[in-house]
C-alpha cells in the first residue's frame, strides 16, 4: 500500500473555505421571516453556484481525500490495491502519510478524475540500501521452523516496533536478513482516481 494510515480514528470534517454569506448559511424556514419569490429563487441559484465551484475543487494540501488505485510493477504484475483492501485509501494532504510521488500526483487533480502514473525509486521507497542488510545468528532464530530464502521475519526495532525483513542468504551459522521497505529500488505504476474530497 502506498500509505501509512491511522485505523479506527473518525475523521474531523475539515475548515470550509469562507464562502459568500448567503451561500454558506443553512435555510430554515421555519425561522426565516416571509420573503420575497424572487429573493428565495436568487438564494437558492447562489447556493447551487456555490456547491458547483466545491464540486469542481482541485485536490490541495490539507484536504482529506479518498483514493481508488491500482499498483503494478513494469511487467504489468499487481503489487496492491485498494479492492484487495475492501476500500478507498483515505489520507491528508501534506500529512506526509504517503509516498512522495503519490500524494504529488494527487494535487491539483479532482473529484472523479483517473490518471497513470510512474515513480522512479526516489520518488517511491527510495533506492536499495547496502546498509540495511544484516546477520543474525541462526540460535536467535524461531526454533519451530527452519529458515529459507525469501522467508519473512518480524523483526523488533530498539523503538518498540516491529518491521518484516526477507532472509536474502543462509549458512550453518547465520542468515542474512534485508531491513529494506519490500518496494525499495522498484519503479512503480499506480492507476489512481479521486473519489472524494473533503
């Protein structure tokens, strides 16, 4: 998934945009004093501008959007996507909750509008680093289950948290393990469409 995403917490709406007075406040009949046909019929064309020119909106930093996508690698293969997830992928803006590359294709985009796009490592899970592969001696090792190339390790950081981590190499004594994102020095193709804006 291109994101990294807080589950379980509702979503404030965000801070509208000042709009014209008219425009932006709630009819209540019940309260309004007895007016004019023609007053009501302006008021209510205001109020249908107004939500054409929301409807219309460009995607901007600090807006909360939705997002439907598709991740392939350049030989077509699908890495992720959001129907594998049962849902849209949601984030802010600017948040810095996504990949580079991807939130910057988003802007400026709007509601209902598709794009493909291409990003370069750099743009991505940046570029392999040599660094993060390390050893482990094999006694440190699960003992229910005999290591193999590929196999995926949760590994505990000092932090507290965990990583998953690809053993790259075996040998009686130890195995290597590669500490980099699974997506680093890949390009990556993302078919993407705005759902919602908020």
């Amino acid at each position: 998934m291109p994101a990294k995403k807080t589950e379980g917490k509702p979503m404030n709406k965000p801070a509208e945009k000042p709009m014209n007075k008219s425009a932006d406040k709630p009819v209540n009949k019940a309260a309004e004093k007895p007016t004019e046909k023609n007053n009501a019929s302006t008021s209510k064309a205001g109020s249908n501008a107004t939500n054409n020119a929301v409807s219309n909106a460009a995607v901007k930093i600090g807006d909360k959007v939705k997002i439907e996508y598709t991740g392939r690698f350049d030989d077509g293969t699908v890495f992720d996507a959001s129907e594998k997830h049962g849902q849209c992928l949601e984030f802010e803006i600017g948040a810095k909750q996504i990949i580079p590359g991807f939130e910057n294709a988003i802007i400026g985009m709007k509601k209902g509008e598709e794009k493909n796009i291409k990003l370069q490592p750099s743009e991505a899970y940046g570029d392999v680093n040599p660094q993060l592969f390390k050893k482990i001696e094999r006694e440190h090792l699960p003992k229910d289950q005999e290591p193999q190339v590929d196999m995926i390790l949760a590994i505990n950081l000092p932090n507290g948290m965990q990583v998953p981590a690809a053993i790259t190499e075996i040998t009686p004594k130890d195995v290597t393990i590669n500490l980099n994102h699974p997506l680093a020095g890949k390009t990556l193709n993302f078919k993407i469409k705005v759902v919602e804006i908020n």
